[in-house]
C-alpha cells in the first residue's frame, strides 16, 4: 500500500486543531504517520499533541515562520520520514471520513499520467463551497483531459490551496519545496502552480473537507495589513516563479488587478492598503525570495534537504 503521510501546520487554533486531528485519525484509508507542524504557538498547542495525540509526529518552529515555512518544513519531514504521498492542510480543516480515501480511489483509477496532486472539495461551516478555496480548472485542458478525468469523477485543475491536497513525493523532489520566504498568502498558488505545469493535477468533488475559517469570504475581502504578502508574493510570483508559462501570467496577472479593484473599492481601510501596495511592490521588485532551507535556518528550525532544487542536493 502506498505511504500516505499527513501534515498540519498549527498556530494558536488548539481548540480547531484538535478537530482536525481527531478527523484525520478517523480516515477509512490508513496513515502511514501525522505531522504537526507548530508555528512557535503560545496557547498549548505543542503540549496538547504531545499529551493527547502522541501516534503524531510534532515538530515545534523556534518562531512562526507561517504557513509557507510551516508547509515546506512539512513536506521536507515527511518526504525524510519515506512519505510517497504527502496530504496536506491547515489547523482548521476538518476532513470527512472518506476525504482521504477518495483522493488515493481517485488517483490510482486515473487512466492518464500519475497526477502530481489531488485537491478535495472544501466547504464551510455551512455546507456552502468555500470560495478561498476554489481550486483554478486548467486552461486549455484537450477533450481527452477532461474525459479522462471526468471518468473518475474529477476535472484538471491548474492550481490549488493547501486546504487538503494530496502531492506527490516524487513530484516534489524534482520542482522543489514550497517558497518559505512567502510567510503567507500565494505559497499555495505559486507552489502548486510549479508543481502542475508539466504534470497533472485533478480536483476530486467526492473528497469533502470543511474549512472553519471565522468567516465565510473569498481572498477579496478587506485583508488589512496582510495585504502587503499579496502584493509581495505576486510579484515574486510573476517575475521569479518558474510555475507560469507567460501567457499564464498575463492570465493570472489580468484577474489579480481585477480582485486588487474590488479589495480596494470594499475596503474601509484604504490607506492601509495602499501602504501596502507601495511597500508590497517595492520589495517584490527589489529582491526576490530567498532559499526555503536558508529561511528555515534563519528560523532556527533546519529542515532536511530533499528535493532537487535544494541547495545541497544531487
């Protein structure tokens, strides 16, 4: 049986976390290990998992490196740990039972090339698709693609969030980790954008997550000071990614500006965010991201090497 490891990246949610865990620990398709990833939490979290959940494998962040340091240590740990398939998710996702098992069902039928992920369906509280994460159907996909998939029950997808996807390892070792130095916003788009150019990615419907964000509202809503990461991280996503062909990025980079208009036009906080516009645009221009293994550094959580695009590797 293929070795399915999960990771969980957490901060200061212990309450949700313990939630995800539990759901995680209930799957009808077996675990080969769990991975929490704590973000240098100050609620307990560390000491609840190794209290109630000590099957998990915890690794405690010296600070918060944020959901991209915390999804590239992750990944590094479980592809060390022999993970050929690695699920991965926030602290206040909530799979159902068979999530898990519909992705591996999903992938192993798949009559066309192995699919290097496999994004789940997430909704809200409420039952209601949740629009932060509507993974992006791929542009161009032949007949054949989609019949190919549709046959499974799935349909090709470009890119996806971190709310339940399934990657593969071997995937990973060739494009590399996901970029640490993002800190938030973007690292999911840009890491499975790289890791779907050349290979396939499906977003499979009968694979239901809950994600239990406070409210229920797409990437457009007013984001406040974390506005400078979206102007920052798309920047570097445009100029320096090697994820997007350039037809994509003049896609992809039409119907950003359109979502910054509708930030901006709902937003009670303009200044706010044109402080962060001037600030993202400045330093996603000047310098782009450093190497995910050097930002772990800095961070005082090393992570072992294990693609080949990390600075020691073969």
């Amino acid at each position: 049986m293929v070795n399915v490891q999960a990771v969980v990246v957490a901060y200061n949610r212990r309450e949700l976390l313990t939630e995800a865990l539990e759901a995680i620990a209930s799957q009808s398709h077996p675990l080969a290990a769990i991975h929490v990833v704590d973000n240098a939490s100050t609620d307990g979290t560390s000491e609840m998992v190794g209290k109630s959940y000590p099957d998990a494998t915890l690794h405690t962040m010296a600070t918060n490196t944020g959901g991209a340091g915390g999804f590239a240590a992750g990944i590094a740990y479980a592809l060390e740990d022999g993970a050929e398939l690695v699920w991965l998710m926030d602290d206040d996702t909530v799979p159902t039972a068979s999530a898990l098992e519909e992705l591996v069902r999903a992938r192993e039928t798949f009559s066309g090339p192995t699919p290097a992920a496999m994004a789940s369906k997430v909704v809200w509280t409420d039952g209601r698709d949740h629009p932060m994460n509507t993974p992006r159907p791929r542009p161009g996909a032949s007949r054949a693609d989609l019949a190919s998939a549709a046959a499974v029950g799935c349909f090709p997808v470009r890119s996806a969030s971190f709310v339940s996807l399934l990657v593969s390892a071997a995937s990973v070792r060739k494009v590399g980790l996901p970029e640490a130095d993002f800190f938030l916003w973007n690292d999911d788009f840009e890491f499975s954008t790289r890791l779907l150019r050349d290979e396939v990615g499906l977003y499979c419907p009968a694979s239901v997550v809950e994600h239990r964000t406070k409210t229920f509202g797409s990437t457009d809503a007013d984001p406040g000071e974390r506005f400078y990461y979206e102007v920052r991280n798309k920047v570097w996503t445009f100029t320096r990614s090697r994820g997007l062909a350039p037809k994509e990025k003049a896609l992809y980079g039409g119907s950003t500006l359109r979502r910054w208009v509708k930030t901006f036009a709902a937003s009670g906080r303009r200044g706010v965010l044109v402080s962060g516009l001037r600030r993202g645009l400045v330093d996603g221009i000047r310098s782009g991201p450093r190497d995910a293994y050097e930002v772990m550094d800095e961070a005082g959580a090393p992570i072992p090497v294990v693609d080949r695009a990390g600075r020691d590797s073969a």
